[in-house]
C-alpha cells in the first residue's frame, strides 16, 4: 500500500477543525516533501519523524515521500502532526498494519527518541470529536495522544482516550498486538483556594465595594497611596465570586489549553491574571501570526487586575473597551482570523498622582494640578465610562494595623454573593453587569423616591447614558445582596450607594 490516510485536528481559536493526514510513497529520488499550508514547526517535523522511525527500530523508506495536510486552505501549526505523519509513513510502506484506522484521530509531538510529547489544545480538539459525534457519542472515534495530555482530555465526557508513551505502543495498538487501554482515570477533586477577605485589615468601603462587585460582575477601580491595600483587596476577588460550573471550568480549561498553560490542580478555579504593566496590546487581548489567547481570555470566567492602571500604554488600555461590553475577542490577521472568550471582571488600581500620596495626611504630594491632571488623563472617557464601580481606597492607620484581623471571612461574603447569583439567574438568566438597556428597563425599575435622587445625580455629575444604565445594575446588585423581594423596585439607599461608587468617575 503507497498510500495511507489518517485523521488529525488543527486549532482556529476555540474550534479545532479535521485535518485529514495523506502519506503517499512514489518512486523517484529520495524526498520528503510537506504540503497543506504547514508553518515552520511542522516542516520541522521531517527531521523529527525521520529520527523516531529509525531509533524505533523502523526502517525509514528511501523514496519520495509526499504528505498533505487537508483541507489545503486551512494554516497548520504546532507539533502535534508528527505521530499521524510517522504512523503514515509506516502504514504506506507496509511496515505495519492497520485494519481499524479509521476509527481512530492521532496527535502528538515526537521526540527524536519516538517518545510522545504533550500537544497544547487537547481539550479543544477533544470537544470537537465529541461535538461532531452527536449526543451520544456512538460515532466518536477513538483519540491517540501522548500520555501526558490524558489526564486533560479525560475531562470531556464520553470520549474514549487512548494514551501512549512512545511511537511503538501506538504501532502495536494499530496492529492489534498490545492494545491501548483507555485512559479512564477522572479528574481527582480540588479545593478552590483564594486569599481570605479577613487578612485585609480596615477599608469597611473598600471590602463593601468588592462584594457589590463580585454580587454583580461589575468592574471595579481603586485609587488611593501605595500600601493602602489595592493590590491585596484585588487578590481576593476570585475568592468571593460563586464556585464555577462544569461548563465555565471546561471553558476556561480549554483556553489555557490552547495558550499551553494549563495544568489540573487550576481545575474549576476561578482564574486571577495580572499583567505587568509593560505589556503589550497583544499580549493583552491577544494576537500574533497564529493567534493566540491573551491575558482577558486567559482571565475569561476570573478577574483580569490591572496594576498602575495609568502606566499601561493607551493604545494597550483603549483595546479593552469592546470585551467589556461584548465578552469576546474577534482577531483578524490578514492569512488568521480568531474569535476568543473574554468575559472577565476588571479589577485595576491607581495612584492619585504620579508619585502617589496626594491627599494623604503626611504631606509629602508636591505634584502641580497640571501634573496631576496629565497622569489622570492617559484613562479616556470612554473607558472609564466602563468601569462600574470606582472608590478612592486611604491609608490604613496605625491603630487598624496593629489590630487583629476581626473582618468577615471571604467564605462568609461568598455565601451572600453565591445567593444573589442565584437571584440573577432566576430572574433574567444572567449576571445584573450583562444586562442590555430593555433587561434594565425591566428588571432594574427604581421608585419614585430613587428616580428623582438618579435623575438629580445625572444633571449634577453630568453622567451619560452608558453611566445611567451602570448605575441601575449596580443598585440591582445592591438590592440582590440585600435579598429585595421579587418584584420590589428600587428604593433610594440602594440608588444612592449605587452613585457614591459612580462619584470619582464623574470628577
């Protein structure tokens, strides 16, 4: 047989599209040729496959060796190549046998030693045969990965994994001589562990303000002087927000996946990402020439912390405008296009001035106006129009840091926000930061009382309709922690909170 024909996946973002493997053996000069729109990585992978033929004891045929990577269109790239090329190779060259090809897809990276190597993006390529198999998953063909990524894919139901260690068990498994046993090992439960509210001692408005946040999803910036406690108050939101779904953790799995970073003790926590503020646009949102996840999609289902939020380049910040309010990241290359998940809570911080202690007791600020104005002035309006809740964060004094920490325990505050999640959820199947204009209208109606306060705010804060809206979803929220009665508008103090918080944006 010349010709061998074998099924493989390649990634476009969160999909992972077939790629059909042909290996296809001519007469005429030794050569090996790769064809299907290949990136340098799978070139490279003539020298690897070569290398694991000959030291598994295979011969490597010494003939023209065409291999296509279908559909021809669709960019390749990644090792992952490598076993259903060398397994093709072998197959057309007669040296093993394989009667049930067809029921299998094969990926993984190999070694020059024939060992197999863990490929990024298993849990995408593993949603993607299931998906394609239908409910009930009959048709699924079995999937050939190196043993490393098992435990991975392991975590999409009612695929039948088949890990290896090396080129040989695949070859024997093929040939019917050691069959691979499926690897059926679940994940083992984790512990979701995030910092405990109750080591941050004082700030009453700020602990209030990030349970307001995490009851709702909203976003949330602080200001205030260094080692006020921004940074450690931002550590702690993942903590408070409700335990994840099985479909949020698979989502935010497969994401990590595909940027290579994903390791099973993260199982079903809620992601916490903070860049440095030197990243760069892309590294932010993503990008690349074969793109790839960035920090908010990295974030997706977590908290996105932006420390020094004035620090970060414009450009860089100004990105961030569309996944806050559509939760997604659509990348378009000229030869890629890429659409990635990115719905995340921004947590960021600042200083009040550029060296940090305006307004503090010490007196040691010596900014001009003019100095303070231009350092405020990197954050556009428009992005701070999308900031929710915004809270100037003072010094801890002495007498709160020598206390004990009597604060509630992050556990405790969870119990409320979980509760009001479960409110949103029963009411309009969403969280109250993801509602449109109509679901406002609808669910987020304030009484007589608490639409004169808001009607008087917006005249005198000079707010904008975007702020209008924010400001009801924050009250919502309010209210939902509050536990209001169904139905119940909206009174004014939860109006009025709802607005302290809307204040510093509006200045």
């Amino acid at each position: 047989m010349a010709l061998a024909v074998l099924r493989s996946r390649a990634l476009a973002g969160l999909a992972a599209p077939e790629v059909t493997v042909e290996v296809h053996l001519a007469a005429g000069l030794p050569s090996f040729t790769l064809v299907g729109l290949p990136d340098t990585e799978v070139k490279e992978a003539r020298d690897r496959v070569r290398a694991a033929i000959q030291n598994c004891g295979f011969e490597f045929p010494q003939r023209r060796i065409t291999a296509n990577l279908a559909p021809a269109d669709l960019p390749k790239e990644s090792g992952r190549f490598d076993l259903p090329i060398a397994l093709g190779i072998l197959i057309a060259s007669g040296q093993i046998k394989a009667p049930e090809l067809d029921a299998h897809e094969f990926a993984g990276e190999l070694a020059l030693s024939g060992d197999l190597r863990a490929v990024r993006g298993t849990l995408a390529m593993c949603a993607a045969i299931r998906h394609e198999a239908g409910p009930q998953h009959k048709a699924a063909r079995a999937f050939v990965l190196p043993l490393e990524s098992a435990p991975e894919a392991a975590l999409i139901e009612g695929m039948k994994i088949l890990p290896a260690q090396n080129l040989l068990q695949v070859c024997a498994h093929l040939a019917g001589r050691e069959i691979l046993a499926p690897f059926a090992v679940p994940p083992a439960p984790t512990l979701a562990r995030y910092p405990d509210l109750a080591e941050v001692k004082g700030q009453a408005q700020a602990k209030r303000a990030l349970e307001v946040a995490a009851g709702g999803g909203h976003s949330l910036l602080m200001s205030g002087p260094p080692g006020a406690g921004k940074s450690m108050l931002a550590q702690r939101l993942p903590g408070l927000l409700p335990p994840m779904t099985h479909a949020e953790a698979l989502e935010s799995a497969a994401v990590h996946s595909l940027a290579g970073s994903f390791k099973l003790a993260q199982w079903q926590q809620r992601p916490f990402r903070a860049p440095h503020h030197s990243a760069s646009s892309a590294a932010l949102v993503g990008g690349g020439g074969t793109p790839r996840p960035g920090e908010i999609s990295l974030a997706h289902n977590g908290a996105l912390f932006l420390d020094e939020l004035p620090e970060f380049q414009r450009g860089v910040l100004e990105a961030l405008r569309e996944p806050l309010e559509t939760g997604h990241i659509h990348i378009a290359r000229a030869a890629r296009r890429a659409e990635f998940p990115a719905r995340f809570q921004l947590v960021a911080a600042m200083n009040p001035c550029p060296c940090g202690w305006l307004g503090a007791t010490s007196g040691k600020c010596r900014c001009t106006p003019d100095q303070v104005a231009r350092y405020r002035g990197k954050l556009s309006g428009p992005l701070l129009d999308r900031i929710d809740l915004m809270l100037d964060v003072p010094a801890v004094d002495e007498a709160e840091l020598a206390a004990r920490g009597d604060g509630e325990a992050a556990a405790t505050v969870r119990t409320r926000v979980t509760a009001a999640w479960a409110r949103q959820l029963a009411r309009q199947g969403k969280a109250n930061a993801l509602l449109s204009p109509a679901e406002v209208d609808l669910h987020c109606l304030p009484d007589a009382a608490g639409a004169t306060l808001l009607k008087r705010a917006m005249q005198q804060l000079g707010l904008t309709a975007r702020a209008y809206h924010r400001i009801l979803k924050v009250a919502r929220t309010i209210a939902d922690l509050a536990d209001l009665p169904a139905g119940a508008p909206l009174c004014a103090a939860y109006i009025a909170e709802a607005v302290q918080y809307r204040r510093g944006l509006a200045n």
